[in-house]
C-alpha cells in the first residue's frame, strides 16, 4: 500500500519569503506604464470584436496603438541604473 503525501513545498508556494524583491517591484513599477498602455489597446480592440469597427472605433484603435508603442519607445530610452537583462550591452 502506497501512501499519498503532499510535497511541502508545492502546498505553501507563496510563503513570506517568495514576495518579490525591492529591485522588481522598481522594474515593475517602471514597466506600468506599458502595461496600462497594452491594456488600453486592448480595450478598444475587444470593443469592436462582435461588430463592423466605426470610423471612431478605428480613430480608437489607432491612438491606443500609438499610446502603447510611444509608452514602449520611452521604457526603451530611459536611462537605466542596472541595465536590462539578456542584453548585449
């Protein structure tokens, strides 16, 4: 007869020394606004997923994009203390 346990580790897999460290909750905080941007894209692009998109709609659309691609544009050229990982440089 085998006995069926749990593994300790996978039962408590957010224990208080798994939260994230000071350093990514910076790197997120820095990444929101990409994200809020994305996320405003998206909305509008659900928006006109049962539907012929309006003129408005592709006007919509169309800033989302440009919000979400500027908000990259200006991650990408912010001076960065530690660098980006997987980098070259």
């Amino acid at each position: 007869m085998k006995h069926i346990v749990t593994v300790q580790d996978a039962v408590t897999a957010f224990a208080p020394y798994m939260e994230p460290t000071d350093a990514e909750l910076d790197a997120i905080e820095q990444e929101m606004p990409v994200v809020l941007a994305d996320v405003d894209l998206l909305d509008a692009q659900i928006v006109t997923i049962d539907r012929t998109p309006t003129e408005l709609d592709e006007r919509r659309i169309r800033r989302a994009r440009r919000r979400a691609l500027a908000a990259r544009v200006a991650l990408l050229n912010r001076p960065s203390v530690t660098g980006l990982s997987g980098g070259a440089a």
